[in-house]
C-alpha cells in the first residue's frame, strides 16, 4: 500500500483472530475476529476499557496466553510467517530479540534478586551468544540510552534501589536491548505519575526515531497517544470497533464507543463539570450480544444493533468504523457537543470528510489499509 508516496513496508499482520478462556462457567469469548496490521517505523495504538481485550491480543503475539486459552481460528503472520502454532522453543527465538514487550508494572517483570546489569545484558547473552563482559558493555551503553544517571555507578545495584521511573526505564532498556522489530509497550506508564510519564513516552518516541522500531502502545487512555501514536484500534468487548490514522479518530470519530471516551477525557478546552462518564458495564463475554456489543450501553442505539453485528464502514482509505449509524437508512442523531466540535474542526480541514458517503466493506477490508506513518 502507498504511503506518502513511499510504500511502506508491513511487518505484521493479525487476520481473524478469535481467542476463547476455558472457564468452570463456559467458553469466555474474548478476541472476536480482530484483525489489523502494523508498518515498519509507526506505532499503533490499542485503546479501551479494561477487559477489552488489549492485553490478550498482544500477548498472542508472543506466544505468552493462559493455559486455558484456546485460538479458535486466526492467523498471525510476522515477516511473511506465520507464528501461531510454533512451539515454546520457536517463539523463544523470537521472543525478546524479535517481538519484546513493556510490562505494566516493572517490579513485577524485574528479578528483585538480579543485578540490574545482568537482568539488561541477559538477552545478549541468550540470543546473540555474547560473552559477559561484552553483554555489560553493551547494557550500560542501554542505560545510558535510557537517560539513567551515573549508570557506571548503579548497573550493579538491584531494583529496589531505584524509583518507579527510573525502573521503567530499566525495563525499556531490557526490551531494546536486542533491537527488536517489534515493541508491544502494555499500559507503561500507568503506574507513573504524569510528569515521569511523559519522560517515558518521550524516550519511547526517540528511540523508534533512531531505531525504527515498530510499537504497539496499549492503553485505556486515549489522551496519552495523543502525541504518539500514527494510528489508533479501538477495542471493546474483544473487537475491533474503529480504526483509522491518529488525527481521524480523534478529530472525526464515528463509533459511539468512541465518542464516549472522548468525551470523558478532559481537555484544555473542556467547560468545568462537562466531562461524562461511559455509563454501564461491558457485556458478559460468556454470552456476548448477537448485535453491536456496545448497544446496551449506547443511547444512540438504534434497532438494528440489538439484532445484527454491523460490518465496517468505510470512510476514508485509512478509517473504519463499524456501527449501524453510518449506514444510509440509519436516522441522524446528534453526537455529544464535544464530538461535534471535532468534527467541524477536522471537515474545515479536510473537506472531503464525508460521513454521510461511508460504505459498507467486509472485515477483511480493513485489513491491508491504513499503514505507515
């Protein structure tokens, strides 16, 4: 596909992708058919409530789900090969050196018994057979990267002694230290506050720069892939509802779901005591509605949603959303006030945007559009 006039190169591909849990109550259903793609050098971001289903589509991608989760169909291909089905021995060559991932919580995937040094040269050694010293010369050559300070003087401490922040940036130097394709960063910076955060994404941004890297960036919070995504999925309840480039979903989004987010993200021009909360819960996914899962929760709903999962629709070559509302015998409803201040802002600047010209497409459409930067 043509990007900017360059063709950008893609690296992975999810096509189809169900996922169900074995549970003592039944079958939990929790990745319904997703599919997308990543280029080379952008980052995508995947955006939803908890228990969308973020976390577990990426951790397929290395091969780290549950032991009771089943894929039910789907393929994942990575460079041209399909790695769902290789075994625990294939996908640690691949794990780390090639796909390596950012945890949520870095305590949690730091040895506390482990110097620091050797937890960051470990995958040199591992992966590329490097020898212990040359390992640390290269790890504190990553810390340094990383923006840790005086390294020479802590890359033999251990994680305790360092504060949230600076573990974090620890475990981004683990992940990088292989030169990975891929970077799946889950919820990095969560746990941080928002001044530490915004170091942690800005490091992010300027290692892909350097290394053009690829990154999946997950999280609930819309606000903070503002800056830093190219483009962003939105899941719920183990979909994929809307898809497109950053700017479009943002600026012109089209699935209620998304609205909603939107608008209970406060921004610099949000009126005090505006802001609305999603009211609801999530479906169960034992059962999940035969219709537009969001329905339940939608007050824009119309009775087709409650019927028949609506298909994607089609509004620009990288934009997708799948709700019944774009489809021509839908009624006009009025989305939230700040919803509709993104749209006149983004229609003055592009006046082709045109949701009353949206088409229906097959999910496997969406698939093979929208990349690069």
């Amino acid at each position: 596909m043509e990007v900017s006039g360059n063709m950008a190169e893609k690296i992975l591909e999810v096509d189809d992708l169900k996922i169900n849990f074995n549970t003592y109550n039944g079958s939990v259903q929790a990745i319904r058919d997703v599919s997308f793609d990543l280029y080379k050098g952008e980052t995508l971001a995947i955006v939803g409530e908890s228990g969308s289903g973020k976390s577990v589509t990426t951790r397929s991608l290395m091969g780290l789900l549950a032991k009771n989760a089943r894929v039910e169909k789907g393929s994942i291909t990575f460079k041209g090969e399909e790695i769902l089905g290789k075994s625990e021995a294939q996908m640690q060559k691949i794990r780390g050196s090639e796909i390596a991932m950012i945890f949520q919580d870095p305590m949690t995937s730091l040895d506390p018994t482990m110097k620091i040094g050797q937890q960051i040269a470990e995958p040199l050694i591992k992966h590329q057979h490097y020898s212990k010293k040359k390992a640390w010369a290269k790890a504190l050559e990553m810390m340094k990267m990383v923006g840790i300070p005086n390294a020479e003087a802590h890359i033999s401490d251990y994680p305790h002694q360092f504060s949230g922040g600076m573990r974090q940036r620890i475990v981004i130097a683990i992940a990088l230290i292989d030169n990975p394709e891929i970077l799946i960063a889950d919820e990095p910076t969560t746990a941080l506050d928002v001044t530490i955060q915004a170091q942690i994404l800005h490091l992010m941004k300027n290692i892909q720069e350097q290394s053009d890297t690829s990154i999946i960036f997950i999280t609930h919070d819309l606000g903070v892939v503002a800056g830093m995504a190219d483009r962003v999925a939105v899941m719920y309840a183990g979909e994929i509802i809307e898809i497109g480039k950053v700017d479009e979903v943002f600026n012109f989004p089209q699935h209620p779901y998304t609205w909603g987010l939107l608008n209970s993200m406060p921004t610099t021009k949000t009126e005090r005591g505006k802001l609305e909360a999603i009211p609801g819960t999530p479906p169960d996914l034992l059962n999940p509605p035969v219709g537009d899962a969001f329905a339940a929760r939608n007050r824009y709903a119309i009775a087709a949603d409650e019927k028949v999962k609506p298909p994607f629709f089609k509004l620009s070559e990288t934009h997708y959303a799948a709700t019944w509302l774009l489809d021509e015998r839908a009624p006009e409803v009025e989305p939230p006030l700040e919803v509709q201040k993104r749209w006149a802002r983004f229609q003055a600047e592009h006046p082709e945007a045109d949701r009353s010209k949206a088409v229906p497409v097959d999910n496997a459409a969406v698939l093979g559009n929208g990349g690069g930067k």
